[in-house]
C-alpha cells in the first residue's frame, strides 16, 4: 500500500516538476513552464500560448505550493521539499513537517490564479461590512479606513503564502508535535460512551469494538503520550500488535497448564482398631497438577466451551500406627521364645511403625472461557468448569492396607491472563476448586486452591 501511495504521488509530483509560477511587481501570478531566459527577458509556455516577460516586470519565480489531504479530515499546504516510500518531507510556516504515506489521501497543486482572486474577494466582503457597520457621519472615513486595508492585499499581489491561503481553503490544520504529524486523538470518557451506546451490536461485533469495554483512561493516555514525541514507540506496538494473530481468525483451542494443588484432606481412622477417640489425620499436602484442555468458540463470540482431563498427585504423609495387633504379636513372640533375650520380634521396637498414605485425583470436567479483550497483548479471561472427581488415596498401615475412595462432584471458578509468542499463547491461570468428600475423607476441606502456567493454542 506504502508503494502504491509513493508511485501515484511520485508521478503527480514529476508531472508537476516543470511547471513554475511566476510573480509580477504589480501583483500578477502568471502559471507555465520556462522555455529559456536572458538577463532582460522570461519566455514561457502557459495554457494561453508563449508569453514573453521584461525580467524587470518578475519579482519571484514561486515555488509550487500543494494542498496535502490527511486521513480524518486535517490539511496542510506548504512546499513538499523530499518525497520516499515512506514519509513525505513539507515545508511550512509552522517549519518543516514529517508525514507517513498513509496517512496521505490526496495533493492538489495551490492555484494562484485562483487564490489572488478569491483573496481580493475575502477582502473587497471585509470592507463591506465594515463599511455597513459605520456610521453615516463616519461613511467617508470608514469607506478610506476598508480601502486602506483592501489595498496591501492587491499590492502585494494577492496571497502571501501559507497564512492566507488557509483562510481562502478554510483549512482544517492537524495537531503537529516535533514536525510529526499526530494520528491519535483525545476523545473523551463522555464521548466514548455515547459513541459506544450509538453503536449496534453488529457494528461493534464488525469494528471488534466491546461495547462494555471502559478503558476511557488507556486512550487519554495514548493522546498524551503522542503530544509528547512518543508516536514512533505508539506507532511500532500497534505494528506488533498487528503481527499477532486474530483472535476472530480462530475457532478451536487447546490447552496444557501444569501447576500446584493445594489439597487440604482429612482422614477420620476412629473405625480403625486403636484410633478411637483420635483427631483426623492431615493427610494432604501440595501436589503436582496437570490438565489438558479442547474447547471450541460458542457462535463468534468471545466464549469458549469444551472437555478438560486433569491429574494431580496426593504427596506422602504418614502418622503413627496405634494397632494393637502390632503389639500383640510382638507379646506372642516373646511368650514362644525360648531365649528371651534373644526374641525374634516380627515388629522390632525401634522400626518404622507408622501408616503411610499416598494418592492421586482425576477431574474430569467441562470447561468455560470467557476472554475480555482477545486482541489485546495480554488478554484477560474468567474460566469456570464442573465435573466428576475421582480421588485414591493409598492406606498403607503396618499390618493393615487398602485404598480409600473419595469421588465426588466438583466445579471450580478462576480468572486467567495470556500473552501472545508467535503463534503459542503462554498464561498464568489461579482457579478455586470445590468438592465435597463423604465417609473418611468428610471433615476435609470444601475447597482446594489451584495455581498454573498455561501453553495454549488458537487455530
């Protein structure tokens, strides 16, 4: 596109390169290509035929004023002194200015034929309403004073440049910081409300505008940080943000977090022999968790349904075993040996005598993403899924073992973030957990906490 905008303007501007303006003494602008000159005279080729000027009749040969046309309505006129691929170099009374190609819609030429005449006319309505507004005893001098002023107008020959030229195009100027020209504009809270409310569900789907959105604040801070000098760094994030895929552009997802689990259990073992009467045993701990996620986009909107399989591990806890058949059968022993100092004991004093419990869950669940703000280079989304929980916990005593179940429903609500690397997604995701556990699992806690990094995937 940056070409295309240089080729045509370039081949504007070359068609243009060999006609001149030539201004009179006496105020005449006379437009047309200089064939040759002499010390005492100026041929040139005008639209009329050749023209032959008396050097001393020329005051200036003018260079080529051009009207630029910006996107947004804004306008400048000056002398274009550099034209690339990529910027556009003016010169104007503010100075020199900076202009991006695509930021240009359209040049035209400043004819100043046309712009002496229309001048004379500001000029000649000037004093017609002064001369209205005059008393008629001050006619005569009110009539002198408009003359008076009409007059260095056409003496001087007409426009004088920028300045006046400008009242004759009734310019719209834009906002120029450090000889760049600003693209971004202030609008305000109010503004950006109403403009949201205007707006059709459709054209905000279309604009990929969200209506709820209030990020009123981000954009005051964007103007500001334009009127500062900082256009390049704004222009080169949106240029990366550009790069990132769309969101829109996608309609499946998959996902791997990997993370911690809190698992805050409780054994109640009162119905195990010589633990009546004991407190529950704590028997949780922080497990390893890792959950893999296919979600599909609901209807081209910004929710995301889908299956999720999750594993976490119960980590190593054990306590002392208080059976007393451990007890009797190191009495029995000693009662049958015929050393007895020297008795074979099946549970020596002194070994490990305690119950070790282990385990591990399974979720499987039906998961749901709701993003914010897709597009955005961190993207902020709620999750929320339930299913059926499957939890073992290994019960590994001295004498006694068995595998204790703890399967329950369980649903879960969290908030996540996620940023684009190329085409991977890397996020944090913190999600609250709630399952309910019967039998001797009961006086466990409700709620687990769960904390992960995410790899994920849009195509």
């Amino acid at each position: 596109m940056k070409k295309s905008v240089f080729f045509v303007l370039s081949l504007f501007i070359f068609s243009l390169s060999f006609a001149e303006t030539v201004k009179l003494k006496d105020g005449t602008f006379i437009n047309g290509s200089i064939v040759s000159q002499t010390e005492y005279t100026l041929n040139l080729n005008t639209s009329y035929g050749p023209v032959v000027l008396n050097q001393r009749d020329v005051e200036s040969v003018l260079p080529d004023q051009h009207r630029i046309y910006l996107k947004g309505g804004t306008q400048l006129i000056g002398v274009i002194l550099d034209l690339d691929e990529f910027n556009m170099v003016l010169q104007t009374d503010q100075g020199i200015v900076n202009i991006d190609m695509p930021q240009i819609l359209s040049v035209e030429v400043y004819d100043y034929d046309q712009g002496a005449s229309a001048q004379q006319a500001i000029a000649d309505q000037q004093a017609k309403q002064q001369a209205a507004a005059a008393s008629a005893a001050a006619l005569q001098a009110g009539a002198a004073a408009a003359s008076a002023q009409a007059a260095p107008v056409t003496a001087a020959g007409g426009l004088t440049f920028d300045a006046d030229i400008e009242k004759v195009f009734d310019v719209k100027k834009p906002e120029i910081v450090n000889g760049q020209v600003q693209t971004v504009k202030e609008i305000s809270a109010a503004e950006i409300r109403a403009r949201r409310a205007q707006m059709s569900d459709e054209e905000a789907f279309l604009k990929g505008v969200n209506k709820a959105q209030t990020d009123e604040e981000a954009i005051v801070q964007t103007a500001e940080a334009a009127r500062s000098g900082k256009l390049e760094q704004i222009k080169k994030a949106e240029a990366k943000r550009a790069k990132r895929p769309k969101d829109s552009a996608s309609d499946k997802y998959f996902a791997i977090t990997i993370g911690a689990q809190m698992n805050d259990l409780k054994l109640d073992n009162t119905d195990r022999a010589g633990f009546a009467g004991t407190d529950p045993y704590d028997v949780g701990g922080t497990g390893v968790r890792a959950e893999a996620a296919f979600l599909w986009r609901v209807k081209s909107s910004n929710l995301w349904l889908g299956p999720a399989l999750a594993i976490a591990n119960i980590p190593n806890s054990s306590f002392d075993d208080k059976d007393p058949a451990i007890e009797a059968a190191n009495q029995d022993a000693y009662d049958k040996a015929e050393n007895k100092d020297n008795v074979n004991y099946p549970y020596p004093p002194g070994s490990d005598l305690s119950v070790h419990t282990s385990g591990q869950a399974i979720d499987l669940l039906l998961k749901a993403n709701y993003y914010f703000n897709p597009d955005d280079l961190f993207s902020i989304y709620l999750t929320a899924s339930g299913g059926y929980r499957m939890l073992s916990l290994n019960y590994r005593g001295v004498i006694q073992s068995d595998t204790i179940d703890g399967n329950s429903f369980v649903g879960s609500v969290g908030i996540g973030t996620e940023t684009h690397f190329d085409d991977m997604m890397l996020g944090l995701e913190v999600q609250e957990f709630f399952a309910p556990y019967s039998g001797s699992l009961k006086e466990s806690s409700v709620a687990n906490l769960v904390a992960s990094v995410k790899f994920s995937w849009k195509f």
